[in-house]
C-alpha cells in the first residue's frame, strides 16, 4: 500500500513540473524567437522481488521474475527548434533567421551570447542593440542622417542616405542545441563547438520570409 501511495505521489509530482512547463510556454507565445520545451519523462528503480531463475522447489525454477517499479520522474526538458512563423513588422531593422542559427550578441559582462530574437534598434550612439540592449557583436553603428535601412541577404546593411559600402551585418551564428545554456532576456550562452553560418531576411522576426504574390494583368475580354 505505501509502495502505490509512493509511486502515485511520483506521478503527480511528475505531471505537476509537466504542466509548468506547459504554462511557461503558453506564457512566452508572444516572446519573439522562444523556443518550447518539451518534459523528457523518465521512469525510477526497480525493486526486484522475486529473481528470473530462482529456486521455486528443489527441483525447479522460476520462468519468470517479480519486479515492480517505484514511479516516475522529469529528468530534462528538451527543446524545440522547429522554424517558427514570421511576424511582419514595419521595423527597419528587424530581422528574422532562416533556418538554424543565432544572432550573436554582446552581454554586459563581455561574454558572447546567441540569440534568434530579431527585434533590433538604435541606441543614443547609433549601435544597433536588441530590446535588451545588447549590441550586436561584432557591432554595426548606423550613421545619423540616415533616413533607412536595407538588410541584403547576404548580411550586409547598408543606409540609404549616407555614402560608402554599408557596413556587414553580424551574419547570424548557430551554436548546436544541445550545447546551448539558455538564460533570460532571449539569449543563451554557447561553449567550445564553433558556431555555423546562417542567413538573415528583413523584415520579419525568427523566421523565413513568407513569398510575394505575382500579380498578372486581366486577360479576360
């Protein structure tokens, strides 16, 4: 009896952390490159009552074993990187990444952080940093006078009313998931494997741009 009593507590234990998990994600819908997670359910140790082979009688042996289980528990929630949909803006700068990858950015501490939150701005010095403040690294600075912005798919941003070649777009950085720390603010921090390139589109946030329309002249009479 105290045996179930425990392996039911496990349980809801178990589905309690599962429904967290669920509401964090329906909490972060609408936070720009938020990935879900998913709750990795994993079972607990066995208690072996009777063994496979045992002596029954003096003359035979068990066939079977007696084993019963002693609940469940979450070891890991694992994470979602399926492209996500566009959210068309009229932000300039806002940026989204096709397929996988990160845009890398500066943290205050002066470690390198990614991020697939596209959602850029100008800072009083004209760097282009993320809702958080987080400049892009390496850093992009718009001039002043520039009256907009074009984001090529090859990376490079280039003003439209100052002279020059336009300066080149950190191209966005993918660190693999499974070695990906994540932290808060739409970032997470990448060790030792050497991050791959992806591409960016403008406008448009965490995912590929959606196809333009053609239109065709009415040929009817």
């Amino acid at each position: 009896m105290l045996r179930a009593l425990y392996s039911a507590a496990s349980g809801m234990s178990a589905q309690q952390t599962s429904v967290d998990n669920i509401a964090n994600n329906l909490a972060n819908s609408n936070t720009v490159g938020y990935k879900t997670r998913r709750a990795q359910f994993q079972d607990l140790m066995y208690q072996n009552v009777q063994q496979v082979g045992a002596q029954s009688t003096q003359n035979t042996q068990y066939s079977t074993g007696l084993t019963l289980g002693t609940g469940v528990r979450i070891v890991a929630t694992e994470k979602d990187y399926t492209q996500g949909s566009v959210l068309q803006t009229n932000g300039s700068l806002d940026m989204s990444v096709n397929g996988r990858g990160f845009l890398q950015i500066t943290q205050p501490d002066g470690t390198i952080a990614y991020t697939r939150d596209g959602a850029f701005s100008l800072d009083n010095q004209g760097n282009v940093v993320t809702a958080s403040g987080y400049p892009l690294q390496p850093a992009i600075n718009i001039p002043a006078g520039t009256q907009s912005v074009t984001i090529g798919a090859d990376g490079v941003v280039t003003p439209a009313a100052v002279s020059g070649d336009g300066d080149r777009a950190t191209r966005p950085q993918a660190c693999r998931p499974l070695r990906a720390r994540r932290r808060a603010r739409n970032a997470c921090g990448c060790s030792r494997d050497p991050p791959r390139i992806a591409r960016s589109t403008a406008p448009g946030r965490d995912s590929r741009a959606p196809r333009r329309r053609r239109s065709f002249p009415d040929r009817r009479r």
